[in-house]
C-alpha cells in the first residue's frame, strides 16, 4: 500500500470519527467542498486548441462543541493529496488557545510536488490572555526549517512574545519579542503567508545553540498631536543591526486629508530611508513615494466611482503607477456590477510602460448560493484566451 493511499484511508478515518463524535455529542458541523477546474490551451492560433486542465478539490469541516472548534482542512487533485491543515481552538476562561498543524507536499506557486507524501511543515500554538485591560499573547512555532528546500529536515522552535493596550487617554502601544523567530511569512501552495513568522534556520543545530535575538517591534498608536492631527511611530530592531523608526502622521481635517509616513533606517544615525504621502479626497487617492535622496519616486494614483446609484449602479475602479521623468509603467482599469444576487466583473490591465501595452482582459462571474455558488472566471490577452477557471462550492 502506497504511503499517499495510507494518508488518504487516515484522512477518511478521521472524517468518519469525526462525524461519529458529533453525531453522538451532538455537536455543529459545518464545512465546504469545493471544485475548482482551470483550463489553459496549449496554442490560441485556431479556435480549435489542446488545453491542458486540472481539477483540484478542497474541503473544510468544522466541529464546533462547547467553546471548542476544530478545523480539518485539505487539498488534492490530479496529484493526490497536496495537503492538511487542523487547526484547533479553545477558551479557558480569559485564555485562548490556537494550535495549528500543518503538513504540506508542494511549495509555494508550484506545480509539482516537492515531497512524495505530506510532509511535516510546522505546529504553531498562540496563547493569549486579557489581565486588566493588558493583553498578554504568546506564539510558539516548531518546523522544518528545511521545508521545501532540502529532502534533509532540519528542525527547531522559534517563540514570539507580545504585550499590547492602550493607556487611559487611548494611546495603543504594543511590543513584540522574537526568539529564533523572523518576520518572514511561511507559505505552500494554495496558502500564502500561513504564518506570519518562520522559525531561523541557524536555531536547527545540533547541539542547540543559545537562545537566538530575531527582532524587537514597539508600536505606539493613537497619538494626539492637534486637534484633527494623529501619529504613530513603531520602531523595529532586526537582530544586532540597526533599528529602524517608521513615523506616521494622520490629517483629518482640513480640505484634503492626508498621511504622511517618514522611514528612518537607523535610529540612532537618523538615516533617512525614505517617505510616503497619502492624499485622500472623495474617491481618489493619490499616494506619493519619496526616495531616500529626496527625489519624487512612485506615484499611485486610485480611483472609485458609483455609476448610476439610483437605478442601475455599477463600481468603476481605475489605478496607475507612474515614475518622475518616465511615465506610467502600469495602470488597471476595472467594473463591477451586481444584479440580483450576481456579480460580473471586467478587468483591463496594462503593463510594461512606459509607454503602458495592454497586459490582458479578465471577465468573472460569481453566484453565491446557500447551498451551491459558482465562480468563473477567463483571461483573454492580445493573442486570445490565456486561462479561465471554474470553481464550484458546496456548503454544508
């Protein structure tokens, strides 16, 4: 018996006790199954085309039973079973408890599987707790901190400490502490960013090696400078580097509201490394980038409307960037529309400027339903249809 049959008749066997214990305790199960099918022709030179295709299905299910939840969810398709999450939550009075398990056999963006059965990636316990208005959290994580990068596994624990609350004129400051533990999201396939945190490699050494500094973040929020004026400032200390300040300050009043953000890479030098100004006035916002020489950077221009709100209403949503002295390099130009219960969507985007060139044209459909809601999707560019995609999803 193959090891990916072996982890399939598991995964039955655990439905099926799960399903048991709820029916026996009486417990709410809830869950999804979806199908998602995604075509891509191999040529677009004659209407007639090989398309390569692939069906890749996901259920969810969810037990719920006196203030504990448990979550059971897995991917697989053509390539068997690409993977399983469980995640599992508690209240004990003040105390919330999330653990997560997860196991994985494709990377990130992959098509093929990396591992020729699931493989261990990470287990990730948060714990946090309300003590006179101060909120105490802890996140535990031990992984492989050679996933999808080696066949040899190499593993460690990592540990993030956070406190945060606000002070009685309604200041918020937080603070978090990382132990063998950087800001870097882990993913797999189908799931990006997973987990804010990946444990840091140098920890995964036999002995093991001291308790590992990864970083130091200080938050303050909420900071009244004048009436109509609010700041912000966190502070952000990587390893034995040096700190960095990122100050932000909010104008609410005035014709144009606005926030400007200053980037300062190291604290103790003041090294400027940058700033960004917001500018929000109706349904425009126009976003200005400053490199850490002064000069004009990006700028970001966004824009949404309602057409037609009495009768027939419809979002327009239009977006660009362009580069001082260059021009626009890209821009999108978007419409939704909802009619009774349906939403259509058409996306135009454009790229490679300047000068822009028509990138594609993406028409979607969504039909939610209580039971059974559909999603499709197809991208057409230039030469013809680039992809479409169609997802079916059942609620239970």
């Amino acid at each position: 018996m193959s090891s990916m049959f072996k982890t399939l008749t598991i995964a039955l066997v655990a439905l099926f006790v799960v399903a048991l214990f709820a029916a026996t305790t009486k417990a709410d199960v809830t869950g999804t199954f979806g199908t998602h099918i995604s075509l891509h022709p191999q040529t677009t030179v004659s209407e007639l085309s090989v398309i390569n295709f692939d069906i890749e299905n996901d259920l969810n299910v969810t037990l719920v039973i006196s203030g504990l939840s448990v979550l059971f969810h897995t991917h697989f398709g053509i390539g068997g079973i690409e993977d399983v999450i469980l995640t599992n939550n508690a209240t004990l009075g003040a105390l919330d408890i999330s653990a997560v398990l997860v196991f994985g056999r494709y990377g990130f963006g992959t098509t093929a599987p990396f591992y020729p059965a699931l493989h261990f990636v990470k287990k990730m316990v948060t714990a946090s707790v309300q003590l006179g208005g101060v909120t105490f959290s802890n996140i535990a994580q031990f992984e492989d901190t050679n996933a999808f990068a080696s066949q040899t596994p190499a593993y460690a624990f990592g540990d993030v400490v956070k406190i945060a609350g606000q002070t009685p004129s309604g200041i918020t400051i937080s603070a978090a502490t990382g132990i063998c533990m950087q800001k870097v999201p882990n993913s797999i396939k189908k799931h990006f960013a997973i987990s804010p945190y990946t444990v840091n490699p140098d920890c995964a050494t036999t002995p093991k090696p001291d308790i590992l500094f990864d970083f130091e973040t200080i938050t303050f929020s909420g900071v009244p400078l004048a009436p109509g004026i609010t700041s912000s400032a966190t502070v952000n200390c990587v390893t034995i580097s040096a700190c960095s300040l990122v100050a932000k300050f909010t104008v609410s009043g005035g014709p144009i509201p606005f926030t400007a953000s200053l980037t300062f890479t190291d604290l103790l030098s003041l090294s400027f490394g940058g700033a960004k100004i917001t500018l929000t006035s109706g349904s425009g916002v126009i976003a200005i980038s400053i490199t850490p020489t002064g000069t004009v950077g990006l700028v970001s221009v966004t824009f949404n409307a309602v057409l037609n709100p009495d009768t027939n209403p419809a979002t327009l949503s239009l977006s660009a960037n362009a580069t001082p002295g260059l021009g626009i390099t890209d821009g999108s130009i978007a419409l939704t529309i909802q009619r009774a219960g349906l939403t259509f969507g058409a996306e135009a985007t454009f790229s490679g400027g300047p000068p822009v060139v028509f990138d594609g044209l993406t028409f979607s459909l969504d039909v939610p339903g209580s039971l059974l809601s559909l999603n499709t999707d197809a991208t057409f560019t230039s030469a013809g249809l680039s992809q479409a995609t169609i997802v079916l999803t059942v609620s239970f």
